[in-house]
C-alpha cells in the first residue's frame, strides 16, 4: 500500500468535512467558515471534531497536511468547495 493512500478502516469525510477542512486550509476563522457556509460557529467545530474522530491528528495543521496528501492521491486531484 501507498504511503499517501488512506487505510482502508479510515473512514471517508462527507462532503460538508471536506468544504469545511477546506476552508480552514485556506486559512479562514470558524466565524468567516460559518458565514461562508451558512452554518452555525458551532455547527464547524462539530464538524471539525467529526473530522479529528475520523483522522488521527493532533492539530489543524497535521489534519490539513492528511487531508492535502489524500487528495493527491486520488484520481481527480484536488476537491474544491463551492
């Protein structure tokens, strides 16, 4: 197996992790993520937790390099948010 491929028990992020990760990646507040996508502050750290449960990460940073490199990976490169 790939280093870069993700374990085949990792669960896959929905969409609404992949726009929100995303969106912090680009280096956006939780407040200007929340305004951007019509939801809650709170509604991104749920999201953002979800995330964390799904990806062994410590930090936003460390999430953001997993979620780089399995885009990579992938046949269609990277995912974009609306």
């Amino acid at each position: 197996m790939p280093a870069t491929s993700r374990p085949q028990s990792a669960p896959a992020l929905s969409q609404r992790e992949r726009q929100v990760l995303a969106h912090i990646a680009a280096g956006l507040s939780h407040k200007q993520v929340a305004r951007r996508l019509g939801i809650s502050v709170h509604t991104v750290s749920t999201y953002l937790r979800r995330i964390r449960s799904k990806r062994t990460a410590p930090t936003v940073a460390h999430l953001i390099h997993l979620s780089m490199t399995e885009d990579a990976a992938t046949p269609t490169g990277p995912r974009s948010a609306p």
